[in-house]
C-alpha cells in the first residue's frame, strides 16, 4: 500500500507474478477500508502515504487485533520512525529506494507468519524483558539500560524469535547498511548485549551465519 502509482504497479506485477493475489491503496484511509473489508496474508505499507500516514494504518490494525504481517517501506531517514513501526506490529522494514529482489525475498519470509501484537510496550522472550518505551532490559536478576544499537538489536532477536538472523540481515535491519563494512559491528554488539544481561543470554551465535534468540538456548 503506497501513494506513488509506479510503486504500486511495479510490485502488484512483481507479486502477482509470484502467485500472489494483489490488493492495492494509495492513501492510509484506503488502506484501512481495504483490510476491513478483506483479509490478507501480508501486507506491504508505505509510511508516508496521503492523510493519516502508515502508522495510522499499524494504529487501526492494533485496534482491530489483526495479526497480519506487515513489512513497512520506508524514505523516512530517521531511526525514531522505524523503531515507532516495529513497536507497532511491523514484522520488517525495507528502506527506499529498495532491491526489488531483496523486498520479494522478505515477502517470501514472513507471508502467513501471524505478527506479534503490541501489548504493553514490553517484549518478553526466553527470560527477557525489554521495555520499548525506556530502553531497558532485564535478564534474571540483571536490569541495564541499552544504547540505540544495543536496543535496536536486542529487539529484532526478540521479534524473530526461533529464527536465524543472518548477519547481512542484521547489518541492513539495525545499521542500516546494505553492505558489509568489513567490519566486526555485529560480533561486538552482541558481545555488549552479553557483557551487561550475562553471557547465558539465550542468544545463540551460528558462526559464518548470523545469530537467533532460541526461548531454549
């Protein structure tokens, strides 16, 4: 659901050719009506849209306890917006200009996966609990506070619970790279998530993969 017409038709080309059966709107109040009215596997949401914007649309599906999939496309630049989609439901966040191929592929990842509603702005997986609104994560006894990327990182584990995250997915997710630095961004990252919750956190380290948060690691 986007408001520029090429982007529209470029995906409902791109998806119908995969099978998939499209559904289009080119405004938030649009988009609303359409998934009252119909049900959908999996929806692909533009932030910036005509009127009420695309969190309205995460605000109306809340409301409604609708547990369909969203990825969110996004030109918004700052890091506030995106977190403010995935503390809204958003399973993903695909910034523009996009890979039309990595798009489909994400499509592809998380169609007929049911989202996980926001409750009380807490996320709770394998013993943790972080607090979307502070930044704040507790572990057994431990409680810290995170930095951005620390938070931003944990979060993600925690949504894609059960799933391996490999690590381009994580370096274009949290640090907005569509590239691998040759750097050791992540391993330190994680490192630090460890250093301050406690080394039997239960994520998980796949080596030449990525990372998962597993409720029994």
């Amino acid at each position: 659901m986007d408001d520029e017409e090429r982007v529209r038709t470029l995906l409902t080309k791109s998806l119908s050719s995969q099978g998939h059966s499209v559904v289009t709107a080119a405004s938030a109040s649009a988009a609303i009506d359409r998934l009252n009215a119909k049900a959908v596997d999996l929806v692909v949401l533009d932030l910036v849209m005509p009127g009420l914007g695309g969190l309205a649309v995460l605000k109306a599906m809340n409301a409604g306890r609708k547990t369909t999939p969203v990825i969110v496309l996004s030109g918004v630049t700052d890091v506030a917006s995106r977190v403010e989609a995935l503390d809204r439901g958003a399973v993903d966040v695909v910034s523009k200009p996009f890979s039309l191929t990595e798009l489909l592929a994400r499509v592809r990842r998380n169609v007929g996966q049911p989202r996980t509603l926001p409750d009380d702005g807490f996320l709770e997986v394998g013993g943790i609990r972080l607090d979307l609104g502070r930044r704040r994560a507790t572990f057994r006894s431990v409680n810290a506070s995170l930095t951005e990327r620390e938070f931003t990182l944990l979060a993600h584990l925690m949504r894609r619970s059960g799933q391996v995250c490999p690590r381009e997915e994580l370096l274009h997710d949290v640090w907005h790279l569509d590239f691998d630095p040759g750097s050791n961004v992540v391993e330190v990252c994680v490192g630090r998530l460890r250093s301050k919750l406690g080394q039997d956190i239960p994520i998980e380290t796949l080596r030449g993969v990525g990372y998962g948060l597993y409720e029994d690691a």
